[in-house]
C-alpha cells in the first residue's frame, strides 16, 4: 500500500514540477554578486548544502536579492526607490507615487534580516491632517520571490494571482477613500509562507521604516492592519506581537481587520494532510524548512528532491497541482506520522501567538462555510480577545473562503473609517 501511494506521489510531484519549469524559469537569473547564503547556527554540515539549495531562486533584481552589508536596526531604512512609472500602470485608481522601502527586520529566530514593502499614495490631496495609512498584506501564498507584490509592482511583470490579491479589494477602495496603502512582502528574503514571526517583525518593521523614510506628511499618520486568508495571518502575527516587538508603535495603530484568518496551526495540517489542500500544506512545511532548519533533517529523499526542485519558486494557486492526488505529508518524511512527531509538536508551540491580548481594536470577517480555515478560528479570536476585553467586532457571513472574501468584505471599509479617519475607539464586544 505504501509503495503504491508513494508512486502515486512521485508521478503528481514530478509532473507537477515538470508544468512549473516555465514559472521557475528564473532558476537562470544573475546573482548580482551576493556571497553564499549563511546557514542558521546549529545546522548540522550535512544539512546546510540541502538548506542552501531550497532557498528561492535570487530575482535578478538586487534590490529584492541583496543582503545588506552589516546588521540593519529594526525598521532602519537601508534603501528606498520611487516606481511610480511601474505601478501607476497596473492601479485601477489614479495614484501619486509608488515608493518602495527596504529596511532592517528580524527573522523568526529574531537574528538580522532584511524586508522589504510599497507605500502607494493616492492622486488626492487629504484635507485633514496628516494622510492615514492602510497596512494591507496580501495572500502573497507562494515560495518564489518573483511572486511578492513588491516585485509585481516595481516590474509589471504577469502574476495569475494579480486578481486575488485584490480580493478583497482592500488596497483599491483604500486610495479611493484617500487612504495611502502600504503593502508588505511579508515572507520576507527566504519566502517564509505562512511563518507569523516573520511576517508580524516584517509588518511591524514596515510601519517603522514608512513613519522614518516618509517625511512629515506622515508624521502623525494613524496606521491600521488589514488582511485577509494568507494576508490575514500576517497581520494577525503583527497584532499579536507587537506589545513586545514594537511598543512604540501602540500609540500608532488604531486597529487591525482581520479576516479569514488560522490561528491553530495544528488544526489545520490536520485538516489539509493528504486532501486536495495537501499542495498548500507542503508548500508550507518547505517553506518552513528556511526558517525552521530542522525540518531538513525529517525529510526523505522525495522530500529533499521536491523541496529543491522548480517547486521553490511556485506562486500561489500553483500550489494546487502539487495536492491534486491527494498526497499525505508522511511520504515526503522520515516519520510515519510527521504531524505526531516531537519536531512538529516544537514548531507548533513556536508559532502560537494565542493567548495573547490585542493591542488595538479587532475587527474579525469570515465565512462560515469556509472548508479550507474553518470558522471556529474566528469564533475562537473572538472569545478569547473579548475575554482579555479587546474591542472586538465579529462578523460572519455565508459563503466558501474565496467567495465568503467578498460577502464579509463591506463593513470593513466602514470600520477602517472609524478608527483611521474619525478617530473613533471602539469599545465592547458586537457579533454580527
């Protein structure tokens, strides 16, 4: 039976990787000088080879590709560039400027790191004191760092999940409201998917480097975090992590609007192993694998192989052929169960951010028919964050993940309103 299903696996993942070759076809991109990368402290020789070689394939542009030549300070702008002529071209809003920011940040072991995101400014002038900021982070969902929105924007280049990342279309009604949007790549260099620690100091490191490199125009700019599925995650991550990451920042962000969003990641991997969704959940544990290197040592040789395949670079929805058998995540494993495995109960209790109260006002949206993040994540957000006695705001409503985005969507914008524009601070719990 094993043998069989491990045949089954290797014909999918091995025509899986034959279809992404086009999409991976950066493999060739010029390396603009950059020494090695340096592996994590700890890892084993043998490891480190195989930990290099699953990294994402370099870009070709420096400014996503360099690592900075000494150790940058959280939110310390070690670069920025206007690509404005780029990404006016792919808004269906009339913008200002795109300017794009590369500052310091810290990585899920909180050593030195590098991010990178787009403050994008509306056409319109704000009548009202300082412009508000819109932190949304996008679905980004892939492995290759051709797939960041940062990338798209700063060389227009075609992305399938364009339209998604619009979806809730956050970003557009945002400037249409006059509000400037900040858009993180918050995978950060080793495309990190779904890693909260890297995405929340990456957010976080965002709002510091955008206050600093901006100018007094935003100076006492209100800041709020909007995301949803993928996105949603990382400004959960943020949330929750920034009373001890970036207190200073308390007085900065007003609220965050949190939709569609896991919380437990073991629930989930349970939920994805070996159905359809097992594309996203080994995506996922591959990813992981550059921030967490102790994976390496619990992968097989299929394991290994894939894991350094085109399969580093895919984005997005692509993610779907590698599951469309059905594959289990113990096939790619030295463990027969890997979800049961002491590895995996470690990198479970390192990426729980429950437990915690928000800072700031919470503004919870998902479906209830969501067969990929089930609702009692939200439900779950929402008691706990009402019992610390955050101001929360729940709203469900019918529909799928994709089709549920946009059925929950509306009230956010109003919410944003309150807390970004009218300086209202909600106060009690509300269910919708």
């Amino acid at each position: 039976m094993r043998r069989t299903r491990w045949g089954t696996a290797m014909i999918g993942v091995c025509c899986a990787a034959m279809l992404l070759s086009p999409v991976s076809a950066v493999s060739a991109a010029p390396r603009h000088g950059l020494a090695d990368p340096v592996p994590p402290r700890g890892l084993a020789a043998e490891h480190a080879k195989l930990w290099r070689a699953i990294l994402p394939t370099p870009a070709g542009d420096p400014f996503f590709d360099a690592w900075p030549t000494r150790a940058a300070a959280a939110g310390e702008v070690i670069e920025h560039r206007d690509v404005s002529v780029v990404a006016v071209a792919q808004m269906p809003v009339p913008i200002r400027q795109a300017i794009q920011l590369k500052f310091g940040t810290r990585d899920s072991a909180g050593a030195p790191s590098f991010g990178t995101a787009t403050m994008l400014v509306p056409a319109a002038d704000w009548q009202d004191g300082d412009r508000p900021v819109v932190v949304h982070s996008l679905p980004i969902n892939s492995m290759g760092i051709r797939c960041t929105p940062g990338f798209h924007m700063a060389h227009g280049t075609p992305d399938a999940m364009t339209g998604f990342n619009l979806v809730p279309p956050a970003t557009v009604q945002a400037l249409e409201r006059g509000y400037a949007v900040l858009i993180p790549d918050h995978e950060g260099p080793r495309m990190a998917y779904a890693e909260p620690r890297v995405a929340g100091h990456l957010v976080l490191d965002g709002v510091r480097a955008a206050r600093a490199a901006l100018g007094p125009a935003f100076d006492d700019s209100r800041y709020a975090l909007v995301g949803y599925s993928g996105g949603g995650l990382a400004s959960y991550a943020a949330t929750m992590l920034l009373p001890e990451y970036a207190p200073e920042l308390r007085s900065v962000v007003t609220g965050a609007a949190l939709g569609g969003i896991m919380t437990d990641y073991r629930r989930i991997a349970r939920l994805f192993d070996g159905r359809i969704e097992s594309g996203i959940l080994l995506s996922v544990v591959l990813a992981f694998a550059r921030e967490h290197p102790a994976i390496l040592g619990a992968m097989n040789e299929l394991g290994a192989f894939v894991a350094s395949s085109p399969v580093k670079d895919i984005c997005g929805g692509r993610q779907a052929l590698l599951g469309a058998v059905g594959v289990p995540l113990e096939l790619f494993s030295k463990y027969d169960k890997p979800l049961d495995s002491d590895l995996a109960d470690r990198i479970f209790r390192d990426v729980d951010l429950r437990g915690r109260a928000s800072p700031v006002p919470l503004y919870l949206f998902h479906a209830v028919n969501d067969p990929w993040i089930p609702v009692a994540g939200a439900t779950d957000l929402y008691r706990e964050q009402c019992g610390f006695g955050v101001a929360a705001t729940l709203r469900l409503s019918p529909g799928e993940h994709l089709i549920g985005s946009l059925i929950t969507f509306p009230g956010v914008m109003d919410w944003l309103d309150d807390v970004l524009k009218h300086g209202v601070v909600p106060v009690g719990c509300r269910r919708h």
